[in-house]
C-alpha cells in the first residue's frame, strides 16, 4: 500500500519537498502551490526525482530575489557539476554563455545585442507578417468544422515566425523546433540539447555565408563581438523562450476566452477582449509557470529559509502572481505581473511576443465567431512538466468557413528594418568569429509547410 502525506505536507519519498512535475502537478498546480505557501514565501520543492530546490512562491520574495543579481546570481556551473549528465532538467538550466545565465558587464554585453537586435524588427512588418501567416494556417483547417487549436495553430504559428526571424531553411527549421519540443518535455535530453546545437551551429555557418536580414545576421554584425558559441546559445535562448512560452501564451488566452464567461459572453456581440484576456493569463496561468534560477553564492538566509549555497532558488512566477496578499488587485491593464521576470532579467521581447499573441487570438476569433470548445474546460489536458503551463491539446468546433488564403509577400519585399540600432554601450568592431562552411541549401518549398507536416505527424 501506497503512503500518503497529509493535506499540505509533501510525500516522504520526496523527503519533504513537494515534486513539480507528474500529470497531478500539471493538472492542478494551484493546489501545489498554495499547500508550499504553508511554509513561507519561499518552499522545498524537487524539480525532477532528486533533484532539490527552492521555490519563491511569494510576490514580495521574488521581487526581492529578481532585483538582487549580486546576492542570487544566475550562473549554474557550481550546481551543475554535481548534477548527473542525463538530469532531465539540464537542458533547461545548464549553463550556457548567453544574457540569461550571465550577470554584470558579461550580461550587459550579451544583452545588448539581443536587444539591439530586436530593435530592427519594425512592428509594423512584424503585424503584417503574423496576419499573413495566422491566415494561411486558419485557411487550413477552417472548412473542417473542428481543429486542435494548440497543434493546428498556437503551436505553429510562433515557429514559423521563428524560422522567419532566423531566415531559417524548412528542413533545418524542422530539426529544431523537434529538438527544442524535447528539451522543454524532458524527454531523451542529452540528445535533444546535442541535436539543438548541431542544428544552430548549421544555421550560423549559414549565415556566415549568407548573410540576410534577419536575427542571427544582425547578431553576427553586432559590434560585441560574439564568439560562435556565444551566438549558437543566444539564438537557443531566444528561440526557447519565443516559441514555447509563445504558444501557451496564445492556446491559455484561447481557452480563457472560450471558458470564462467573463469573457467569452462579449463574443458574439463583436468585442473581443483580447488584451483584457492576455492580461488575465499572465497574472493566472503564465506561460512560464516556474523558471528564472539562482544559485546563492554561499548559505543565505532569506525570507525565514536556509538557502544551502549553489542550489535552485527558482522564481513561481504562477505562484506570486496569485500571491494572496495581491488579492482584488484589478488585474485588467495591470502590467505589473512577473511573468516576463524582473530586473535586469526581464524579458526583452516583450512587446513582440503580446503582439504576437493578440494578433494572433484576434485572426482566429474574427474567422471562426462561433467556435467553442470540443470538450469541458475541466477535460482539457496539460502537460506535465516543472516549467511551463502548457496543454497537450486545445479542441474546439465551429461552422465551417471558407478563409482565402493570402498571397505571399513580394519577394523583394523588405521584412524588417535594415538600418542597424547601435547599442550605446559596445564599441564598433567587426563581426564574430568564422565557421566551417554551411551544408548544401535545401531545395525550395512553401517555408511553413514541413512544419506543419512534422507537428501534425506527417
């Protein structure tokens, strides 16, 4: 006979800590999370079986810990060492030389160029390009009455702007939205993070060779500098952090609009209340429910808890934003959540990824006004897993439609901005350093096709 703990204590084979990860946990994190606010602001939890860590389930607390690099830096190396090479939870916390596990001048400088970067992607292109792709995608599936929401649509769309935004070969593209899948599942992670690497370095040696208008080229000309593998771990990080967290954002306020009656009773009368439900979802069901770690220096304590030197302490962004001392904060227009984290840590993509995701749920509810869920919102599946908020699926029905297809853009047609925005703190300099040569290009194809065939299971 099977054990069981008490309400608010955590199973003994877990030595007290509560796991975050299992289809209970994915199920109904809420519950997790307010039996660890039993012990504080900051609680034991196990990331993956054995392996420990704390978890910052207060509002105040992770505020606290997000404004103070110096005391709870971002570097893992010290834990990562005593880690086991096959640790499900590697791939997504193992060191890697970018601006997310850097601190100080090293992460001003990796920072600089991603936000740079970013900052030639001109909005309005970026909207332009969405609808276009939200469009073909919709047209797909619109005459059929019924669709998976989330494999159909959330999860295809950020992908394929992230090819877009890459410059990215189908085929290539294909590798490593598989890869990255994994990584975030846990499922076979060495290979996962060998084949995610293989796969940039590709991409890299690519655009060394061609350069285009697109991120890695504007990365590799960036006056920083950055080595080969500073820009392979600065592409992953960007990639990991706008496709997945990106199609939970867009499936989450979905399945809010078409459940809550708060919202979804203003449907059919037109108004869509789409950046009042993207509000809704970061504070209550962030698309990263758990991430951002540190790794005390040495033995601090904090909050009322020993944090034993070079362990976890992992940020509950889901937790403390429903912190029960936040109670009847008006949530609607309230940017004030964490789900893009704090500090100097923040998210620099911000404002693409909320356009990403409204313009998104507009298209699919001005195509389909009639869609509802196929099943009861308690029905509806989410994947397990320690970080992200993520369901397995999203089935709805609807009239079916006729949606044209639109048109693709002018090949000569300029996608971003082409003029460089100079990061005031990097001095001019050239370009990063050389690769081999790129593999042979991939025949031409419709650029979004093989990804909807390799997610659909084609």
């Amino acid at each position: 006979m099977t054990s069981q703990a008490a309400p608010g204590q955590a199973c003994p084979a877990h030595h007290g800590r509560k796991p975050l990860y299992g289809p209970e946990f994915a199920a109904d994190p809420a519950a997790t999370y307010q039996a660890l606010r039993e012990h504080g602001p900051v609680a034991p939890v196990e990331l993956a079986p054995g392996v420990p860590a704390s978890l910052v389930v207060g509002y105040s607390a992770a505020l606290d810990v997000l404004r103070n690099p110096s005391a709870f830096p971002r570097d893992p190396r010290r834990w990562q060492a005593k880690m086991p090479p096959d640790s499900p939870v590697l791939p997504m916390m193992m060191y890697r030389p970018n601006c997310l596990f850097t601190d100080g001048a090293q992460h001003a400088r990796l920072r600089a160029v991603v936000t740079d970067s970013l900052a030639r992607v001109d909005a309005n292109a970026l909207r332009a390009h969405v609808e276009r792709t939200a469009d073909r995608l919709i047209a797909r599936f619109a005459g059929n009455g019924e669709a998976d929401l989330l494999g159909e649509y959330a999860q295809l769309l950020p992908l394929m702007m992230f090819n877009h935004l890459y410059g990215c070969p189908p085929a290539l593209g294909d590798r490593l939205v598989a890869a990255m899948r994994a990584i975030f599942d846990m499922v076979e992670p060495e290979r996962a993070n060998a084949e995610l690497t293989q796969c940039m370095l590709e991409l890299v040696a690519l655009k060394r060779q061609r350069p285009d208008q697109d991120m890695p080229s504007w990365m590799m000309a960036h006056p920083a500098r950055l080595t080969d593998e500073e820009l392979i771990h600065q592409l992953i990080l960007l990639m990991g952090a706008g496709t997945e967290p990106e199609q939970n954002l867009i499936a989450n306020g979905i399945r809010l609009l078409l459940a809550d009656d708060r919202f979804a009773g203003n449907l059919s009368g037109g108004s869509l209340p789409v950046e009042e439900a993207l509000d809704e979802v970061l504070w209550t069901d962030p698309p990263m429910a758990n991430y951002s770690a540190s790794y005390p220096v040495e033995d601090t304590d904090f909050a009322g808890v020993r944090l034993p030197a070079a362990e976890p302490v992992v940020i509950s962004f889901a937790a403390a934003n429903n912190d029960p001392a936040l109670a009847g904060q008006q949530r609607s227009g309230n940017r004030a959540h964490l789900a893009w984290s704090a500090g100097v840590h923040s998210c620099p993509a911000q404002q693409p990824a909320r356009l990403i995701a409204s313009v998104a749920m507009e298209k699919i509810l001005d195509a389909l006004p009639d869609m509802r869920l196929a099943v009861g919102v308690d029905e509806l599946v989410w994947r397990p897993g320690p970080f992200h908020r993520a369901l397995a699926a999203l089935p709805v029905r609807f009239t079916p439609v006729a949606v044209p297809v639109p048109s693709d853009e002018s090949p000569g047609e300029a996608r971003w901005n082409a003029q460089p925005t100079p990061s005031s703190s990097i001095p001019a300099a050239v370009t990063s350093t050389p690769s081999p040569p790129p593999s042979p290009r991939e025949g031409r194809r419709p650029w979004w096709s093989s990804l909807a065939r390799l997610l659909r299971g084609r």
